[in-house]
C-alpha cells in the first residue's frame, strides 16, 4: 500500500519516455508532434499529482464551512494555462508540418532528408 | 474504492499512449490522442483538480481532435515507414525510465500532508485568500489576481502561436475566390438534427464556465474553448462558410488582439487610477470590490482571446483543405 502512493509517478515516468521514444524514433512529423503532446501530458499528471492532500478537496471555499482541507490551487494554475499554451504551440507545429507537406510532398523525415542530400 | 479507480485510468492512460506510438494509422493515433486526453481529464478529477480537469476535457478531448484532424486531412492518414533502427532509442528510454522510477522513491506518498510542496506558500493563499480577494474558487483568484502577470504573459503566447499559424497558413485573402459552397455534414441526419440542437447550449454552457469562474471551476480559459468547440461543431455540420457568416474572420481578428488589449488596459487603468499594473484593489471605492471588477475584466480578456485564437487557428486549417 505505501509502493501504491508513487503509482503516479511511475506513470508520469513511463509517459515521459513513451512520448520522447516518439519523438526520437518515429519517422512521421505528425507522430513526433503526437508524441510531443504526450511528453507535455505527463509533466502536467506530475504537477497534478503533487497538488493532492490527502482527504482534501477541490480549493473552492464554501462560507461558513470550517476545517476543510483544500489541496494546493498552485500546480493547478499552472497547468491550466499551459493546457491552452499547448494545444496553440501543437496547432503551430502542425501548420509547419502542412506547409512541410506542401513543399516536399511528403512528412517522412527519412524522405526529406534523402532530397537534401541530391537536389 | 478510489484508488482502485484511478490505478485503472492511470493504467489505461499508459495504455492508450503506446497505442498511440505503435499504431500506423494516423487517424487511428489521433482519435486515440482524444481518448487519452479524457483519461487524463479524469484523472486530474480524482486529484482535486476540478479547474483543470475541465480545460483538459474542452481542450485535450474537443479542440485539438479537431484540429489535429483539419491538419491530417491536408497531409495523409498513413505512415509510411517502420521505426528502422528502434534498438538504440529503445535502450536510452528504458535507461531513462528506469533513473525517473528510482529517484521516485525518494518523493512523498500521494496525498501527503508534510510534502514540500504544501509547506510553502500556498497555505498563504488558502488563508489570505477570502480576505483580500473573497472569492470562492482560490484557483481563480491565483490566476486572475496573485499571479495576473503570469496570466498575462500565457494569453500573449496564444496570441503569438495564433498570428505563427495564421503567418504560416497565410490568412485567405478577401479577394481570394470563394470556395465551392461546402454541405458539411448536412445531408447526414442524425447529426444535423443533434449536432443543431446542441451548439446553442455548447455555447450557453460556456458563457456559465467564464462568469461563474469566480465561484465555482472555470473561467477564461476553459469558456474560450468550450465556445470555440460549440462554433466549430457548427462549422463541422453546416460547412465552414456558414461558420465564417455567423462569425466572419475580420471579427475573429478583432477578438483575438481584443480580448489581450482588454487584459493589458486593466492593468493600465490600475496604474492610471495609482496602483501597480494589475493591482486590482484600486479600481473601486472599496478593494475587494476592485477585485472582484478586476477579475472579472481580465477573465473575460482571456476567454476572448483563446476563443478567437482557437478559432482563427481552426479555420485557417479548414481553408487549406479547400485549395
């Protein structure tokens, strides 16, 4: 049961390195930007992880209500906004990505690289 | 019980994110991305964090599918190539994955009252926070009024990646000839007839999300793309025309650069009326009544701002694929 309290974190850990495997092994533009989104996901599910108390609550306070326990609004503000920044950087990566498609035809890293070698 | 529950969605999200690496199909891999990004709203839920929980799901689960899935419709579906040399990837990742898990053990349980993190000062925001803000959702206060500098700085990066992608894809001229009128999903049905009757609650949910922020989850953010997700459905079902009639791109412009001036000249005003740049407690007679004006001001710059840029970025996508 005390193993079970770093659950979360061996997930973050192997969905850090799933996501990085992408980006360093595949060969598809859209699969390393696919890969990108899931290296970003972990590191919010470790912030989030961090902000639980246990037998706490979400950090709304009620009037009236005492001995509440809130977990930590901080980690939470942060991820929220970079949720949004992360889906606008994906969105520009992605336009690169189609403007790649347009000029070389295709979004292999492998074939792009071969048509820089003989132009 | 619970933790029995979220054992099973974390193991479903590691799950869904090898899917998503191994498939070939990249439709497949997306739609897979969608379902991750739901897991993981869930699995914020369980950790108390309903604020972002909620921008995950607008987010994660709505906006970016239909994103991603405009930019796959210009690029092709299928991968080509099998991963050539996996061995030495394969071998750094494990080597990595391994280091992460034993510094783990090092790091408090969940839930652990005594952690680090819980020592240093966000005691002093739960404490201070109904006296100097008085606002339920102390999330909201953080964001909007504590660390408005920050949120500040976040709105201008989605104004800068919106004016990247509309560079990039290049905005479609006025002069440019229309595209053939598209039906979108209108001859099919059950969509039309479904599809229609909820976007005006889509949209409706949304505009509770950013004005009910200050007492319970939401705000700027996650209306912006709640309401964005309500216009792109409408896109999706009567055609991207239609989409641009009801909200044309001139007025999508406007809300972007809108909705981050409006969240600049509040914290003008603030200096204007002797304050420092957004501090709130100035803007009124009373300070918590500047406060709660503040707050409500610079939530609604955001909400604006991330609903046109979400939306100028979809459409730009969309009016490619026409080409």
């Amino acid at each position: 049961m005390e193993l079970l309290g770093l659950y979360n974190y061996w997930v973050f850990a192997i969905l850090l390195m799933v996501g990085f495997y992408a980006v360093i092994a595949k060969s598809n533009l859209i699969k390393k930007l696919l890969g990108l989104s899931i290296f970003q996901s972990a590191v919010f599910l470790l912030y989030i992880t961090m902000d639980k108390v246990e037998g706490g609550t979400a950090p709304i306070i009620q009037k009236g209500a005492t001995d509440q326990i809130f977990s930590n609004p901080l980690p939470q503000v942060l991820i929220l906004t970079a949720i949004v920044v992360g889906i606008s950087t994906t969105a520009l990566g992605m336009a690169i990505i189609v403007r790649i498609n347009e000029a070389y035809g295709t979004i292999e890293e492998k074939e792009l690289q071969d048509q820089n070698r003989d132009p | 019980m619970i933790v029995l529950f979220a054992i099973f969605l974390l193991t479903l999200l590691v799950i869904s994110a090898i899917a998503i690496v191994r498939v070939k199909n990249l439709f497949v891999a997306v739609m897979l991305m969608g379902i991750f990004s739901l897991l993981m709203a869930s699995t914020f839920f369980i950790l108390d964090a309903a604020d972002v929980a909620l921008t995950e799901a607008a987010i994660g689960a709505g906006v970016s599918t239909i994103i991603l899935l405009s930019a796959l419709a210009l690029t092709g579906e299928h991968e080509r190539f099998a991963t050539a040399n996996r061995w030495l990837p394969l071998l750094v990742v494990t080597i990595t994955t391994t280091t992460i898990i034993y510094a783990t053990f090092d790091k408090p349980r969940l839930g652990d009252p005594e952690a680090p993190v819980h020592q240093h000062v966000a005691p002093w925001y739960l404490q201070n926070t109904p006296e100097l803000i008085d606002i339920p959702n102390v999330v909201t206060a953080v964001l909007a009024s504590f660390r408005g500098y920050d949120t500040l700085g976040e709105v201008f990066v989605v104004l800068t990646a919106c004016i990247g992608v509309l560079f990039v894809l290049g905005a479609r001229p006025e002069d440019a000839p229309k595209p053939a009128k598209q039906q979108g999903l209108r001859h099919h049905l059950i969509p039309k007839v479904v599809g229609r009757l909820l976007v005006p609650f889509i949209v409706l949910f949304g505009l509770y999300v950013q004005f009910h922020g200050d007492f319970g989850p939401g705000g700027g953010f996650q209306a912006g793309a709640i309401i964005a997700t309500g216009i792109m459905l409408y896109a999706v079902l009567e055609g991207e025309t239609a989409a641009l009639k009801a909200v044309p791109s001139s007025l999508l412009m406007a809300m972007v650069a809108g909705g981050a001036i409006l969240y600049g000249g509040v914290g003008v005003a603030a200096i204007l009326l002797g304050g420092n740049f957004l501090d709130y407690s100035v803007l009124s007679s009373n300070p918590v009544d500047g406060q709660h004006l503040g707050i409500l001001l610079v939530e609604l710059g955001v909400g604006i701002t991330v609903c046109g840029a979400l939306l100028s970025i979809f459409h730009a996508f969309a009016a490619r694929e026409h080409k």
